[in-house]
C-alpha cells in the first residue's frame, strides 16, 4: 500500500511505499546500474516494460514494438499509483492520504549508451524535451494532482539502476515543501519590488559576466551565486515565463542546444560525471505566474551531504560558482 504521511512539524510530505520495501541486508550495499545483457528500455525488449502510454515513432510501427524514438511508459516500481481515490484522513494529530499520484519513465532514445548530449539528430533530440511538455499537458488534466516533476539521475551515485539513458516524471497530489519554499521567497521579492527575481538574476548576471556558463538567444546557463554544490548549474529561459508547459516549439531548439553545450562541457571537465536535472515549473493549480520563473536546476554529484548539511540545511561547497563558470566556460 502507497500512502503520504505529512510531518506535523514542517509541514513536509513523505511517500510511503511499501511496494518498494527493503529488508535491512538491501540497505548495506550501494544499488548498482543494471547492466545486464537484457535492457528492459532497449528496442526488442518492450514486452519488459508497462504497456507503452505514449510514444514518438514511425507510422507504420505499432505500439509496444521497435520504431520509436522517444517512448514513454510507466514506473514498473512506481511510488505512486494512478488508481484509486484521494482520500484524506487524520489518525490522532498526524495526516495522511493515500498515494496517489504518477510515475512515469520517459525513454530517451533507443540508442543503449547515447546521452542526450551525445545524439546526433536534433529534431529527434527536441522531441525529449516536447516529450516533457506533452506529459505534463496531459496528466494536469487530473484534478487530483497539484505539481509534476521531470527529473533525470544519471549514475547509481545519482540514483540511476538502469544505464540506458532515460528521465522520469512524478505527478504528486500535493506541493512539496521544497518547491513552497522557492515559490514564498519568488513572491516575497516581487510584492516588494514588483519584479520576478530570476528575470533579475538573469540581467545581475548579464552583467557581471562572471557565472555565466554559455548563453544562447533565449536561454542562459549560470552557475548560481548561492551555489550548494561545485558545477552546479541552472539554465533558464531568458523571457519570462512560469509554466515549463507553456515553452513554444521554436524555442525547444534553442534549449536543446544550450543543453547539449551544458552537459558536453560538464562531460568533458569532470570525466562524464554522475548528475541529476530537475525542472522546476508552476504548481498546477497555481494562477499567479507574474512572481514565478520556470528553471532547470543541474547537480553533479560530486560531494557526499554530510550530518552538518542534513543538522541545518546549510551547504558547504568547496568549489566557488565563479571558478566553476570560467572553467566551464572556457573549454
């Protein structure tokens, strides 16, 4: 059974999901990619996968067969289950709810060992990215989710179990404390200066020209000012715009290369390092787009979070942003 339990303390959600559960032998070794000969996301091998929810492919190819390019189907180990009914309850001062949500794999590509970066056909590349756009277009129709998060780990260090390249989608009932807290201090600046303060962080770092990574027409990458970890990186649109859903076509291009420029750098200066990405978009439900700006937050895994990280919530990073953008600039 898959439930949420909310911490009474700082209002923070925890999944419960005991579909995934471990015995305590499981925990003591580090999970390692699978790299078996049989990969469950390489083409011949869709009938190891959930049945196929939506796919690019060729026309004449049928569902759940080879001649895709981008393939999406759901979590064979989901954390939260499309079925069933939101129902909320108490026991005692605690909340919970049942664990409804969705959990997606979005399949890059049929290509076993090409990360995005490493594809050579652009406009198969931009449907990853209008791939994103159309889940989420499409799983916000239900009134029972409140936010969607695309995410990728790349490396068991990042999470990965799996090493064909692939991303994931979770549509959760709720808004995570993590994103709360970005959307108060996105709002707090703009009722004080009636500005959104990434479309200033965006203009400070024009500017100072020193954390920029690379920039293209509409997009900047920059290694944040406050960044937690070395070779952080965030990449963002430099119009504004709330929604990641809301992206146009003709700008999915201008993403895909700054993304591809991005990676390739970080490939090449940290010797194809293990990262996660995570888009960080609008709540569903959430009408007021004037404060928030949507972003792409990109995070090699470079440093382990130890008890002081954890105690506090303050991160030690020994890697100053500015020397990272040069280094990365520069290649």
């Amino acid at each position: 059974m898959r439930e949420l339990r909310r911490d009474p303390v700082i209002g923070r959600w925890v999944i419960i999901s005991s579909e995934r559960g471990k015995r305590p032998s499981e925990f003591t070794q580090e999970q390692e990619i699978n790299n078996s000969k049989i990969c469950p996301f390489c083409p011949g091998n869709e009938h190891l996968t959930p049945p196929e929810i939506y796919a690019f492919r060729d026309k004449e190819t049928k569902k759940d067969k080879p001649g895709w390019w981008v393939r999406v189907v759901p979590n064979k180990y989901p954390v939260l289950g499309v079925e069933g009914q939101l129902r909320r309850t108490g026991v005692g001062l605690y909340d919970k709810m049942d664990g409804i949500g969705a959990h997606e794999v979005i399949i890059e590509t049929p290509e076993h060992r090409k990360e995005m970066n490493e594809l050579s056909d652009d406009k198969k590349l931009e449907d990853i990215i209008w791939m994103f756009r159309e889940r989420i277009v499409d799983l916000k129709k239900d009134m029972r989710l409140e936010y969607i998060l695309i995410f990728k780990n790349r490396g068991s260090t990042a999470g990965a179990t799996i090493s064909h390249p692939h991303s994931q989608l979770i549509a959760l009932p709720m808004v995570p404390v993590r994103v709360q807290q970005e959307m108060r201090g996105a709002k707090s600046y703009y009722d004080y200066k009636e500005r959104c303060v990434f479309c200033d962080i965006i203009q400070q770092e024009i500017s100072d020209q020193i954390r920029i990574v690379t920039e293209t027409e509409h997009f900047i990458a920059i290694c944040p000012f406050a960044s937690r970890f070395p070779f952080e990186i965030w990449i963002l649109p430099k119009y504004h715009c709330a929604r990641f859903e809301d992206i146009q076509r003709n700008d999915v291009s201008s993403l895909v290369q700054i993304m591809k420029t991005v990676l390739t750098k970080l490939d090449i200066a940290l010797d194809r390092p293990p990262y996660n990405y995570l888009i960080h978009t609008l709540p569903l439900k959430e009408a007021n787009q004037v404060y928030y700006h949507w972003h792409i937050e990109l995070i090699p895994r470079l440093i382990k979070i130890a008890g002081f990280e954890w105690g506090t919530g303050c991160y030690v990073n020994p890697t100053p942003p500015e020397n990272s953008a040069r280094y990365l600039r520069e290649l």
